[in-house]
C-alpha cells in the first residue's frame, strides 16, 4: 500500500514541479532604471543585472513611447549585469526597454519593461511665455484620457516570474496536505 502512496506522491510531483517556473531561465533580478519606475533626472544609461552569469548574443533595445529608438552604446556584458549608455540625455516620456538573452540551457528568453522620465523643465519667465502658449497648455480631455490610460496600463503588469514560483509552491504543498490527510485517514480506518 505504502508503494502506491509513494508512487502517487511521485506521480504528483512530476505533473506539478514542471508547471513552476523555469529557474534556469535566467530571470532579471534588479534593473536600473526599475520595472514601472518613474524618474526625476534623465538617466545616462540602462543596466540590468540577472540571476546567473550572461552567455553571448545579450542584446538591449530602448525605444520612446512614439516607437523611435534611442541611441545609445553596444550592450556591455560583465558577469551577470549588462548595460547600454545613451549618446544624449533622454527627453520626457515613457520608455520600453527590451531585452533578449541566451540561458544556459539553450533557451532564448526574451521580455521587456518600462519606465518614465519626469525631469523638472526649467520654466520660462513670465515675459518669455507667449500668450497663445499659455492657453494651449490648459489640460484637455485627451491629455487626461492619456494620464488615466497609462495609470490603467501600469496597474496591469504581472508580477513576473516569482508570482508563478509561488503558485507553484502553493500547489505543491495542496498537494503535499493531500497526501498526508490520506495517509493518516487510512491509517485510522485499517
């Protein structure tokens, strides 16, 4: 009886540990600027630093919210962290950094994030403000409607890979209570 028991634990964690989350996957660990990150300064550069050591073929593209890319370095590779230095500072707006790297299983992982600058503009004095430009800058529905949009759209993001790690935690000690109850009511009732 005890076999079956055993056999049937192991049949459960062979369907169960595949479901978690591929650690060798190499997954980002820290990236600067951060996931959802809205900065105050321009930042000079994108470092991203991963779980384990990064083979070759990293590659790093930063775009604009309105699709153009940014100019920036070839992507630097040190051990685990990878980065790539802007030509010049970066405007006002929202930004995806993609990312594509090789794990050490062959595997190409490819995924992305996104930040904002807000650095504060140096505003103009009052004689240089044209009267036209201080009427249109009074906000607008749309400009409202595209505040409340991108809100919605940062509220979205998963919680990355470590949300399906602890799912599958979850699942296996479900299944490990399981276990034990059965065990122990059989053993009552023999």
């Amino acid at each position: 009886m005890k076999k079956r028991l055993l056999l049937a634990l192991a049949t459960v964690l062979a369907v169960l540990v595949p479901a978690a989350p591929a650690a060798a996957h190499n997954p980002l660990v820290e990236a600067v600027p951060a996931k959802n990150a809205t900065v105050k300064k321009a930042p000079e550069s994108v470092t991203l630093t991963f779980l384990e050591k990064l083979n070759t073929g990293t590659k790093i593209a930063v775009t604009h919210a309105d699709g153009a890319a940014v100019g920036g370095s070839e992507p630097k590779v040190s051990g685990k962290t990878v980065s790539v230095t802007f030509g010049e500072p970066l405007t006002n707006g929202k930004y995806t950094v993609a990312y594509q790297i090789t794990a050490a299983d062959g595997d190409v992982v490819k995924s992305s994030y996104t930040f904002t600058v807000a650095a504060p503009e140096a505003s103009p004095t009052r004689s240089e403000v044209p009267v036209a430009e201080v009427s249109a800058t009074a906000a607008s529905p749309v400009a409202i409607a595209t505040t409340q949009q991108a809100s919605a759209e940062s509220d979205s993001d998963s919680g990355g890979p470590w949300l399906g790690l602890a799912a599958g935690i979850g699942i296996l000690v479900l299944a490990g209570a399981a276990v034990f109850v059965f065990i122990r009511r059989r053993n009552t009732s023999a």
